[in-house]
C-alpha cells in the first residue's frame, strides 16, 4: 500500500533557470516512486521568467496524486547558500533527494532504487549514484570523477576525491543543532560537500554505479572553468574551515587541498601575469609548507 512507503523531500532550489526548469520538473514528476513525494521548490527570486514558468507548468500539468508541491517564490534574493539550507530545513519527509533547478534525472526509478536500499540496510545514512553532464550545446559526456564499483564510501573518500554529484544523493532526514550549526557557518561555500560529510559522521555511505541524473555546465555554475580570485579565496576559506570540524579529523586533507590549489592557481596566473593573484596564491603555499 502507498502509505506503508515511506515519504520522500525532494529539495530543488532554483535561480535564473528559465530554460531549464521544466525539464527539471518533467524528471522529478516521472518517478515511479509510489510512495508520498514532497517537492520543496524555492525560487531565490529569479530575475527571469523562472517564477512565471513554474506557475504555469503547475498549472496546465496533471501532477501526480502522490506529489505535494510546496513552491516559494522568496521576495528577496537570500544567496544561493541560504536558500539551499533554508530548503532543507523545510523538508518532513523520512529521506531528502536534491535535484537543483538546472540538474535533471534520468531514471524514472531513481528514488525507488535508493529507499529500497536505505530501508534494507539501517546502518547506512546516505546513497548517491553515478551520473553525467551535459555542455550548453547539448552534449552529454561523463563526469571526470567517476565510481567503478558500487561499495560503501567513507568520508574520506568523499573528501579527498569529491566523488559525490549532488543531484544523486537520497538521506536521512535527522539533522540535529550540531549539524545545522556546521553548515551553516559563513565560511561554507560548497554546502553539498560539508552536508555529505556531515551524513558520513551520521552513518555509512553507499554509491551505487547506476547512473541517474544529468548535471548542467553553463556559465553561471559554480563549477565552471573560469573563476575568479574572488572564488578562490572563498574557496580557501571553505577548506581551512573544514580541517578543524570534527575536532580537526580532515586538517591533513584539507591541507593538502590547500597546498595543490595553491600551486596550480600560481601557475596559472604566472602566465597571466596577474601580479596580485600571484602574491595570493603565494602566501597559502608558504602557509601550506
């Protein structure tokens, strides 16, 4: 029967993806997952037609009877980290999957594969799959950081490789103050990263070879090639945060992250002749050494 299986929070944040959107939302709604399906969809004010396409798309579609859509439209843009967090903070389901407003899935079992699992195996607090990316002009090619075999996965794992693609994962939905406080410390800048070691700290993670959603690269994403000191800082910011969580368990790591970018970012603004980068990334390999 429906109600025996489990609810699940489907957490998609969105902003400036007019021409994405809907795709989205086709992917999530043809789960066949029979189960209770909550989609906590948060706009962060969107300066495009994101909002307008979202009411209509709820409008002239039969959503499934399974489905409860909870669409906010914020009226003030809160960031992308803020809203993420915000997001999930929202979700009552048993288990949370993300599926952000320009990522996709692409198997219709997706989250019936993954609470399958999860209610098998109890010491387990998170499962994330393989998937693919797709350029703007449409192609769709692997990921470079791919899983070969379908095992558990620890936190080191996790961290050292950054192996998780974050519109995979299905969790546990039993957050406590400590962890809130973790991740919402203004030094976290890729919130998916400390959320999954804040699941590995909570249970064992498992990643299944399967490949189940598709993530967009276009200009605006956060993993895009051309990135500025801005980001970098930023993004130094966020590993030397993370080597003293957890009273200090990934200083090593975070370290030698520190360290790698380090020397790869002065190499490259060497043969930009960015004199200011230059002296930047200069201080954090003596930092680092």
């Amino acid at each position: 029967m429906q109600t025996m299986l489990p609810k699940v929070s489907v957490v998609t944040i969105t902003w400036g993806h007019e021409k994405f959107i809907e795709q989205t939302l086709d992917s999530i709604f043809s789960q066949k997952y029979e189960g209770p399906i909550e989609i906590i969809l948060s706009n962060d004010k969107s300066p495009d037609k994101t909002d307008e396409i979202i009411n209509k798309y709820l409008l002239i579609n039969n959503i499934p009877k399974n489905f409860e859509v909870k669409y906010t439209n914020h009226e003030n843009n809160m960031g992308s980290m803020k809203n993420f967090i915000w997001s999930l903070q929202q979700a009552t389901g048993k288990y949370i999957a993300i599926c952000d407003g320009d990522d996709y899935w692409t198997d219709s079992c997706k989250l019936q594969k993954q609470v399958d699992f999860l209610e098998r195996n109890e010491d387990f607090q998170m499962i994330f799959t393989n998937c693919k990316e797709v350029s703007l002009n449409g192609k769709i090619n692997n990921l470079l950081k791919k899983i070969s075999e379908s095992k558990s996965y620890s936190d080191i794992d996790i961290f050292t490789n950054w192996i998780i693609p974050t519109s995979t994962v299905l969790y546990k939905n039993n957050f406590d103050k400590k962890d809130w406080n973790i991740i919402k410390d203004k030094k976290v800048f890729f919130g998916d990263l400390v959320l999954f070691l804040i699941n590995a700290n909570k249970g064992k993670i498992y990643g299944l070879i399967d490949e189940t959603s598709i993530y967009r690269i276009h200009k605006e994403s956060l993993t895009n090639n051309e990135k500025s000191i801005v980001y970098y800082e930023k993004l130094f910011f966020h590993l030397e945060y993370l080597s003293v969580i957890y009273n200090n368990k990934y200083f090593s790591y975070s370290k030698s992250k520190l360290k790698q970018q380090s020397y790869k970012n002065f190499r490259y603004f060497i043969k930009k002749f960015n004199i200011k980068s230059i002296i930047y990334f200069m201080k954090y390999i003596k930092y680092n050494n």
